[in-house]
C-alpha cells in the first residue's frame, strides 16, 4: 500500500504502483527461500499428528431428535436502479468558481477547501445554497484585485438560483474553509458560522440579512488557527444549539516551507498532516443571550498525547448522534492520520461533559489497526430490515479503503465492516473527502454517495493508479437477505455524476419541489456541480420538518427523531441532522422513501427535550413537506 508519506524524496523506498515491484537482493531470497522450507516440513510433521489423532475412533453421542431446520442463504444482490443525475449548474444559474491561492508555493490550505450548505435563509421554504470560498494569497500579485467572497444563492422554488450575497451582507473575503448553519439565538432565522484558515466568523440572520457578531459572540477562535468542519448541537439539553468547530493542524506559511515536502519526479508537493503537529477542537456553550463561553478544556475533548503532552487531534469533519440513546448527544470526530475520537456524553450521569472512548469503542483506527487519512463523516442505522445496527462511514486517503464501523450489539462496540458489506474494495483506489448516507432511489432505504480528488495535480506522473481528478461513488443498499449491503453503481449508469473532478464538499437537498434528493459536489480552485436527481422509477416519499418549541428544544429541531411507521410495522427512523459529510450542510428536511406502494401507518417524533409526539400524516407521502410544529 503507497500513501502520501511513502512517496517522500527524503524516504530511501521507491515509489511504486499496484503492477510494479522493487527487485530484493539474491541472497535476501534465498536465506527467506530455506527458512520457508523448514518451515514447511515442521508444518508437515504437526499436521499429520493433528490427523492421526482426528481420526481416531471415538463414541459416538444418541441422536437428539430435532425439529425443521431453517436454512437462510443470502442471495446475490439485485442489479440497482437507473437513476440518473444532471448537471443543471450553469442552467440553474450557479457561477460560483471556488478561488483556494494556488500560485505554486504548494501550501497545504489549498488543497482542502471549500464547503458549502443547504439551508432556507429566506424562510420561504425552498433550500437555498451557499458555498465557502478561500481566497489569494496577500503576498501574490492576483491578491492585490477584488476579494474572492462566499457566494449565496436564492432558491424561486424550482431549482433556478440568484446570487443575493451582496443584498444578504455576505460578500466578504477571508481563507473561508467550511459552514454550520443553525438558529442559534432561537429567533426563527437560520444562522451561519464559517470556518477559516485564520479567524472564524459568526453571522447573524436578521430577516434575510446577515451580520457579523463574533466578536460579540466570542467565537471567532485562534486568530492563527486553521478550522474545518463545525457543527450546531445541543450537547447540555438547555434548548438553545451549542457549537463544536474541528481544528485541523498547526500551519503556517513559514513552517510549511520549513517541512519542504517532496515528491519523487515532482519536486515541492504538498505536505501530509503528519509532517504538522496536532491542535485541539473548540466546544462553545450558548450562553442563550447572544453569546458563548470557551468549555473545550473542562468539557474533556481536547485530547493530549500521553508521552509528549502536546495535542493530538488532527480534526476535519464531525457527526452528532446519541449512540446509546440516553438522551445526550454524543460526537464522533475524523481525524486526519491520526487517531479518530469518540466522544461519550456524561450528561446522563451528572454535569454535562465528554469522555473519549474511540479506542475502547473500536472506531479509533482501521480494521488492520492503523490510522487513517479521514476526511468526510456521516452516522445512519442503514440496515432494512433496521436490526439496531448503527454505522459510521468516514472516506479516507487514496490507497486506503473507507471505513465502516458498525455497532456489534452493544452501543459502544464497533467493527469496520467495509468489506463485507461492500464499501471496502470499490473505495481503495480513491480519495474521498464529502460523503453521506440518503435515499437517492425513494426505496426506503439509505444509499451512500462520496466525493472524490486528489490532492496533488501531478499525481499520476508518480503513482498510475491515481489521477487528480476522480469521479464521485454512489452505492446502492441491497435491502435485506443480500450478502452485503451495499452495491457500487457503475460510473456509466449515474450519469453526469460521474464527470471527474477534484471533489470535496458534498451535501443533499430537494432544490426543485419534486420530492427526491438532489446533489452538489464542491471543487478546490474550480466550480461546483449541481446535480438534479432524475429519477423515474415511480417511487414516493414523505418529507418532514420540524419546528421546535425554542424553550425546551432548539428552533431547528436539531438531534430530534422521527419515526415512520409502515403497513406491516416496518420502522423507519431518521434524525435532523444538518452536520455530515466534509465541511458542509444538507438540508434540515428529512425525507423517507416509500418506494412505489408502501404506506404509512403512523408518525412519531423523539423532540430533542425527550418528549414524543404522534402526528397524522399521508399514508401515501408526496412532494409537499410537512411541517410539524412542537407544542
């Protein structure tokens, strides 16, 4: 296996590909020859003891008589649907070009960026679309023109955008790196926090209007830092969202030059995290009055290595989800190279707080016990029928597989199971970064798409198998008696999806009011690709938003449950929850598929104060949302 450390000037390994080896040494092969020989003889020799004493006479035990035996084989998977997706970008009216500074100095920001979200700014009830840019350099000539800016656009309710940021007060510059969108002051208006290479920003929505507050706020972080990933959550229960921003490496441009990575045959190149010492997350709790307070210490995430004492987290994306469902938000972060954390939530036994179990839990490193190159996260019980089985999904590095750990019957037991259940090999040879589970077929059951690209533009000229542009995965869930549960679709079949790019952010939400689950891919240094699902397959859905009470429960609803109940008692649960994938937001709206007949019987929501409620809804779904409101 390669990974970016192996391709190093300065390791004495050559670099190789999947089809080329590197000669050993003649004598090497020949001591290593007659040891295997040795070693099969004394192999020979227990073997056929073993078999003499296997084979020796033996009583034999009555008979117990038996009932019927029920035999279940697995059978293959069925061949996915054909769904296809359009790249509708320049038709829907989106001209946003992401702008990371790449001017040749190789500086590692460049290479991660930008985010983007689905949100409805406007309250108008179409998801409109905002992406994160970086910038220029300030030292580089193109820095000296008009600052690149983020760019939100408003959704009329058919999937044709308009660039309002200048009328939204966002057209502002900075290294812009992710988004969390979220009500934070419970006012009715979806907030936005954006992270940067440097400080952070905290706006405020104010009917339409956004205003920068994070002074005010306290939340604009290490003015030297580099933040990636955040997320809005209420970790302590007290009704209003709190916030976790994900710090990636200690950066500089002075100690990226300092580090002078190398690649063979290419020269400069940008640096691995593991070149660049670790930073600490940041936890804000909402104070309910505008601003937040610094808990990261006292709440226990922040993380030191035992030996040294300095910190270990190399954060870049984030899910919040109560594994153990007792009523407190837990945090499960992907670290780049280093080990993934797992945050348990003490609240349920005292003074809210974290306690990391990644390790113990068995999400902390690959199935082969190494850490991996995680970028992009999301957490769903995928399985139909659902048998309690939680799964996380992180896409990592090229050459390493993406992981999923799913719980082994226990809340805090996980294995990676991406090769049985059919994630493992189709995700090796990529580079994923924005991943996320969601229906994209209205089956009733939860598909997972990634984003792929590599870092480095010259990949391929040291590695064959890799290339710097990469098309986007989609699997398909098999449903239940299949061998495994996913089914990577052929490129062929998803259409426009399948266009390489340098993908990075990914997020989801029904643009055109049509009832299925449309995409956008974000790029470094280039344009998205919005993607309008066109599927014809005569599948239903039901789309639910909820509306918390703002005093018991947050506005947003975030970390509420809602619980679909179909002919037959087939359960279908599904949780708002914006934050997932890589830097980015999907839609608050939660969508279950109905496939072409299925009917529902019943809806329950688990508000995130713990109450529940029962709610009439259309046994048949629709394309209309539904908007459920807590008393």
């Amino acid at each position: 296996m390669i990974d970016r450390n192996d391709l190093s000037e300065r390791s004495p390994r050559k670099a190789v590909d999947d089809t080329e080896m590197v000669p050993d040494d003649d004598a090497v092969i020949g001591r290593a020859f007659r040891w295997s020989l040795a070693v099969l003889v004394v192999f020979g020799v227990v073997a056929g003891v073993v078999l003499v004493i296997a084979n020796r006479p033996q009583e034999l035990a009555p008979p117990v008589p038996a009932g019927p035996i029920k035999i279940v084989v697995p059978v293959r998977a069925a061949d996915p649907p054909s769904v296809v997706f359009t790249d509708i970008t320049s038709d829907a009216g989106i001209d946003f070009v992401h702008t990371n500074g790449a001017a040749g100095d190789k500086l590692l920001p460049e290479t991660m960026g930008g985010g983007c979200a689905f949100l409805d700014y406007d309250g108008d009830g179409d998801q409109d679309l905002l992406f994160v840019n970086s910038s220029h350099w300030p030292d580089h000539p193109s820095g000296d023109g008009p600052p690149a800016t983020m760019a939100l656009y408003r959704n009329d309710g058919t999937g044709r955008f308009e660039d309002v940021t200048a009328e939204a007060g966002l057209d502002v510059g900075f290294y812009g790196m992710g988004v969390a969108a979220g009500d934070y002051d419970n006012d009715g208006d979806v907030d936005l926090f954006l992270t940067a290479v440097g400080p952070d920003h905290l706006y405020r929505n104010d009917d339409g209007v956004f205003t920068d507050v994070t002074r005010r706020a306290g939340t604009g972080g290490d003015p030297d830092g580099w933040s990636t990933s955040s997320g809005f959550f209420d970790y302590d229960n007290d009704g209003d969202l709190d916030l976790f921003v994900c710090n990636y490496v200690r950066w500089s441009r002075e100690i990226d030059f300092a580090v002078d990575f190398r690649l063979t045959g290419i020269g400069r190149a940008y640096g691995p995290p593991s070149t660049f010492e670790g930073t600490f997350a940041s936890l804000y709790r909402n104070n309910g009055d505008g601003t937040f307070t610094d808990v990261s210490a006292e709440s226990g995430i922040e993380v030191v290595n035992a030996a040294t004492g300095v910190a270990v987290g190399k954060a870049l994306a984030v899910v919040f989800i109560d594994i153990d469902r007792d009523g407190w938000m837990d945090i499960f972060v992907a670290n780049d190279t280093v080990a993934n954390f797992l945050f348990r939530n003490t609240g349920a036994s005292g003074e809210p707080g974290f306690q990391e179990i990644g390790a113990a839990a068995g999400v902390a490193y690959s199935s082969m016990g190494a850490a991996t190159g995680a970028m992009g996260i999301d957490a769903a019980y995928y399985r139909e029928p659902d048998d309690g089985s939680l799964g996380f999904c992180i896409g990592n590095f090229a050459n390493e597989m993406s992981s999923l750990y799913v719980s082994q019957g226990r809340p805090w037991q996980f294995a990676d199971e991406a090769i049985g259940e059919g994630v493992g090999a189709p995700s090796r040879r990529v580079l994923s970064f924005g991943l996320f589970f969601f229906d994209y077929d209205l089956d009733g059951r939860l598909d997972l798409l990634q984003a792929n690209g590599h870092l480095e533009e010259a990949i391929n000229t040291v590695q064959s198998s890799q290339h710097y542009r990469q098309a986007a995965q989609l699997f398909w869930n098999t449903g239940p008696g299949s061998r495994v549960s996913f089914v990577h679709v052929p490129t062929a079949a998803t259409g426009d999806l399948a266009r390489p790019i340098v993908g990075r952010g990914a997020a989801y939400a029904d643009i055109d009011g049509d009832g299925d689950l449309d995409v956008v891919l974000t790029q470094t240094g280039g344009p998205p690709m919005l993607l309008r699902n066109d599927q014809a397959l005569g599948h239903r859905g039901l789309r639910v938003k909820l509306v918390g009470n703002g005093t018991t429960s947050n506005r947003d609803a975030i970390g509420a449950w809602v619980h679909c109940t179909l002919t037959g008692g087939r359960v279908m649960a599904r949780q708002v929850m914006p934050t997932r994938s890589y830097l980015s937001q999907v839609e608050r709206v939660v969508t279950f598929g109905l496939g072409p007949g299925d009917v529902v019987e019943a809806l329950s929501v688990t508000w995130p104060d713990g109450t529940v409620g029962s709610y009439p809804a259309e046994p048949d779904g629709g394309t209309d949302v539904m908007v459920i409101t807590q008393p």
